[in-house]
C-alpha cells in the first residue's frame, strides 16, 4: 500500500487588507478615479477615503510603498 498525500493545509486570508487592517507607516493612495493622491500615512489614507465616503483597499502590498486603493 502506498502512502496518501497530506497536502499541506493553507489558512483562508483575507484577499485585501481594507482600512484599519492596513499596517504600514506611508502607503500610496490612488482615488477612485485610477489618480494618485499621493504618499501618505494610512490615517491619512483614511481620511481621504472618507471624504469620497468609500473604503481604503490595500491592492498592491508588495510595492513599495504599498499601493492602496479608494474604492467601495
């Protein structure tokens, strides 16, 4: 009898950190539109996406700074 595989069981995580999950000290903000905002803290981040009365998706964490994105 052979063995049987036991793949390794990966945990489920979220796709994309969204607003107070977002944990770096300067990221890039792009509005709604695909414009960039700017570089700015994630309060900042926040802020701004509150205005536009949406969420603030982290879409690029890898970048540097992390891209992250205004959007509903």
């Amino acid at each position: 009898m052979g063995r049987r595989f036991r793949g390794r069981v990966r945990p489920n995580k979220p796709e994309h950190r969204v607003n107070h999950r977002i944990r770096f000290p300067k990221i890039r903000v792009i509005d709604p539109d695909g414009n960039m905002i700017g570089v700015m803290s994630p309060d900042e981040g926040r802020a701004k996406a509150k205005e536009f009365g949406l969420d603030l998706v982290e879409v690029s964490p890898q970048a540097r700074p992390p891209v992250c994105k205004i959007m509903d």
